[in-house]
C-alpha cells in the first residue's frame, strides 16, 4: 500500500508577486494515517494542500505519492490516486446536472457506462444525497453542495482524500454526517481545518503551519495541550477541551 | 440585482431541458447539429426583400418544440429577448431605402421595412433553431458534436469555457451589483467612477475564480476532453433525421411553395 504514503521534502513556495508563502516545508504521512493541518489565516494550509495533486507546483523541493514523484509526466496518476475536495463547493460543481459532475472524474477515468452509473449511484448514497441526483448544483443549499462535491471526489475511489475545511458552512447535524463518513474512510486523509473539535475527534496527528513554516508536528492530544504553542500560532483549544461556559460562568458569578 | 440572477437561471434552464429523454434528446448530438446548420445556411441564403418563402421554414421549430417537449413560451422568450438587438440593426433600413415595393391602397410599403421584416424573420428562425439545438443536446455534446465533425479540439473546448465563463461573470456581478446597490442607499452611488473600478474588479475576480474552477476540473482528471455521459452513435435513425430535414429544407430553398400550392388550388 506504498501508495498510500504522502511525502514532502523541503518544499518551498513562492507566488509570482514574491510572497513565500510556503518555507522549507517536509513531513512523511504513511498508509491509513488521518493528519489535520491547522493554522491560522494565511499560514499557507490551503496552499500547502494545492500541492499535493499539482494543482500548484512547488518552487523547489520534493513532494512523493507512494513511490512516485510528482511530475508533470506522473501527474494523470498523481490525480487518480489524491483524490482533493476544494474549499468552496461553488468551485467544484460545474456540470448541469449532480449526476454529470460527479460522473465528470470517472467519464475522465475512461471507465464504462455501467461502472460510472455504479460509481455515481455509490458516492451520492454515501454522503446521504441520492435523492440530488437530478437536480441542478445550484439549487442546492451549501450543505447539499458540500455533500455532492464530496461524492465528485468519492466516486474516482482515490487512495488519499485531501480536503480543504471539510466542515465549513455546515449546519451542526450536516457536519456530524460528514464527519461519520470521513470516519468511515479506510485510506490516507488529510485536511486542513478551524473546526479543531473535529480534527480531535477525526485525525490522530496534526501539523500546525504558522508563517508558511511548520511549528509542531505531533499526536493531536499533545499538541492541543501545548497551550503557550498554539496561543504562538493565533490558535486555541478545541472547545471540547475547554472549561464548560455555563459552569465557569457561574463559577465567576460566585467567587 | 435580483434581474441578474432571475436571468443565469433562466438561461442555466436551457441547460436543464437538454437532460430529458425525448426521441429528439436521444439522437446523435452531430445529427442536431448538422441539421441546424442546413436550416440557418438555408434561412440565411435568402435575399434580403424575401418574406413569404421564410415561413414554411417555422415548420421545424414548431416541429422541435413539439417532439422535444421544450416549453414553447419559454423557447418564444428567449427568441424575444434577441430581438430588440435585430430591430437596432436594421433600423436604419427603412430610412435609407425607399424604394416602393408594394401598395396596399393609398399605404406605400418601402423596401426598407421589407428588408426589416426580413431581417426579423430571419433571426426568429435561426436564433430559434440554435436554442432548440442547446435545448435538445446540452452545450457540453453541442461541443462534442463538433470536435467529432472534425473541429480542432482547442476551439471545441474554448467554446465549453466560454460558455462555463458566461455564468461565472454573471454570478459574480449579481453579487457586486447587489453590495453596491446596499450601500448606495437608494442613489446612484459613485455613479459611473463605482462602475469601472467594479468592471476592473469583476475581470479579475472572475478570472480567479475561472482558474480555480478549472483546477477542480484537472483534479478530477480532465486533460482537455469532454464526456458525456450519453453515449450514442449515428445509426438510421440519426440519418433520416437528417436527410428528411436536409431534403425539406432544399426543396422549401429551391421550390417556391406558396406558388406551387396556389397553382394546385387556383
């Protein structure tokens, strides 16, 4: 399951105007690992995630997917395996129909009707939303979108699923859903995120981007009790692991 | 700017007509627009005082929207909406053309507004027949078609965007339409100082968000090739359709029918 494994070394990213926006960037993500980056606003996730299936190219460095480097020569295969959700559904829905868009990736695979009809049929039931299939994208509200531009990636069965703020704009229940399916999903995952409720409860390790630089690399537990480190890095604790409002609200009022 | 959206989706529902499953839908998209071309080369080859001969030609439309099962209100709409753009043309027609051509009574009736009402005629028809072509194919088979016509691939594709660009730009500037018009209070705002630096605003914003719609779509594997999910193939049924309309539309081109209908029934 070589393929599986995701790796960057010393990546570095400048945009044309000169922002460094990524510095000297290297981390090793292995088979089944579920890996949260976190940081700020502008500390170069997004960009760091665009990375991974080539969608940008790094100014130097090294990035790997299994055993292949990513080139412009191996990029065909690079995007069948890395599979990316993209922050803004609007983005990632073009076709007139749901059932177009999310055929559009297998249509591109080159597989048979009646797999695309099969593939299609199984990526809307998992993210709860066969019942979209004839509908068109934009009538959708944002979580149906979200919903459906999961399923667009979901139905090219890639080995690594990276997505960009998975749970943003998600009603609380929507989010529950997404993140129950996201559970379910065996292989490499990577996501970037401010929900650090769900990156506690979904990823085992997290990597913290601060400046365009990794700050800590870690088991997700240790890393959200490092409180002087997060406060370094513009983050808190997930709500989950700090005090109860209502209790230390009535704790205040009485002492 | 309520209008700005209302009319994306409205046109974003011609796109939606092309998914039903009508013997029409069904057929070859090639056939469609091979038989689309013949009826616009046909229309068009007309000369500009001609009026009469144009009307068996509302035959095929009339005949589409009925098999096709396309809303004709919404087909009739959509031909409106061009036509005001017609009248602009040929406006000036009646002005400098005078040369009387018919008499009806004291009323003299200029070549002018003859070639007007031509020119009316003509675009009813084949802004008529293109719609009926989005309405029964999709632009996405539209584009196919014509790339397997022998079309070269990047101006199939090109068209695609062109096409996938015209509802980003017109989303994004219902949205900076609507911002502008919330904070202007009922006025005009900055008037027109407001408009181009929105319109500067709208080319570049537009043209991100076209570049991250287009990196979705190699993220999914697109490598310049459309698909469609209907798979089809130019069998019998794609041949008579085109033949019968080709025949029909040479032989309303060549034949004068109203005379030879009036010598059957003198």
């Amino acid at each position: 399951m070589s393929h599986h494994i995701v790796e960057a070394k010393n990546m570095q990213h400048v945009y044309p105007d000169g922002t460094i926006a990524i510095k000297d960037v290297s981390f090793h993500i292995t088979h089944g690992e579920s890996v949260a980056i976190i940081g700020a606003n502008g500390a170069g996730k997004s960009t760091l995630l665009q990375h991974l299936n080539g969608c940008l190219e790094a100014t130097s460095g090294q990035i790997r997917i299994g055993d292949t480097p990513l080139t412009k020569g191996t990029l065909p295969d690079i995007r069948r395996t890395v599979g990316m959700v993209f922050q803004y559904p609007d983005d990632q829905l073009f076709m007139p129909t749901v059932f177009e868009d999310v055929a559009f990736g297998p249509l591109n695979q080159g597989l048979s009707d009646s797999d695309v009809d099969r593939r299609v049929t199984e990526a809307l039931a998992q993210v709860g939303a066969a019942h979209l299939r004839t509908k068109a994208p934009y009538h959708l509200s944002g979580g149906e979108k979200k919903r459906v531009a999961i399923a667009t990636v979901l139905a090219m069965s890639p080995d690594i699923l990276v997505m960009d703020e998975p749970t943003s704009g998600l009603d609380p229940f929507a989010r529950r859903q997404l993140m129950s399916l996201l559970r379910e999903f065996r292989h490499t995952k990577i996501f970037t995120s401010h929900d650090l409720d769900m990156v506690l409860d979904l990823c085992e390790r997290t990597i913290i981007m601060h400046e365009g630089m990794i700050m800590a690399d870690g088991p997700t537990d240790e890393i959200f009790k490092n409180e002087t480190l997060l406060a370094a890095c513009r983050l808190e604790k997930p709500f989950s692991m700090q005090g109860c409002p209502v209790c230390s609200r009535g704790h205040a009022q009485t002492s | 700017m309520a209008s700005i959206h209302a009319a994306v989706i409205d046109l974003k529902r011609l796109d939606q007509l092309a998914g039903s499953d009508t013997p029409i839908h069904t057929l070859d998209s090639r056939a469609k627009v091979l038989v689309t071309f013949a009826f616009i080369v046909s229309v068009v080859s007309f000369g500009r005082y001609e009026l009469i001969r144009m009307v068996p030609f509302f035959v095929y439309p009339a005949v589409m929207v009925v098999l096709a099962g396309l809303p004709p209100l919404y087909v009739a709409r959509k031909i409106a909406l061009i036509s005001p753009f017609v009248v602009m043309v040929g406006l000036f027609n009646p002005v400098f053309d005078r040369t009387v051509m018919y008499q009806i009574g004291q009323m003299e009736i200029s070549g002018g507004w003859i070639s007007l009402l031509s020119l009316l005629i003509r675009s009813i028809l084949t802004v008529g027949a293109a719609f009926i072509l989005v309405g029964t194919t999709g632009f996405t088979a539209i584009c196919q078609a014509l790339e397997r016509l022998g079309i070269p691939q990047v101006f199939a594709v090109q068209l695609l965007f062109l096409h996938r660009y015209i509802f980003v730009l017109a989303d994004e500037t219902g949205r900076a339409s609507k911002a502008r018009e919330l904070r202007s209070c009922g006025r005009k705002g900055l008037g027109i100082a407001s408009f181009s630096s929105m319109t500067g605003h709208l080319l570049l914003r537009t043209w991100q968000q076209a570049e991250r719609i287009h990196t979705a779509m190699l993220a999914r594997g697109f490598v310049g090739r459309f698909h469609t999910h209907r798979k089809s193939r130019f069998g019998a049924d794609e041949l008579l359709f085109l033949l019968g309309w080709s025949l029909l539309f040479i032989s309303l081109r060549t034949v004068n029918i109203s005379e030879v209908l009036g010598a059957l029934f003198p």
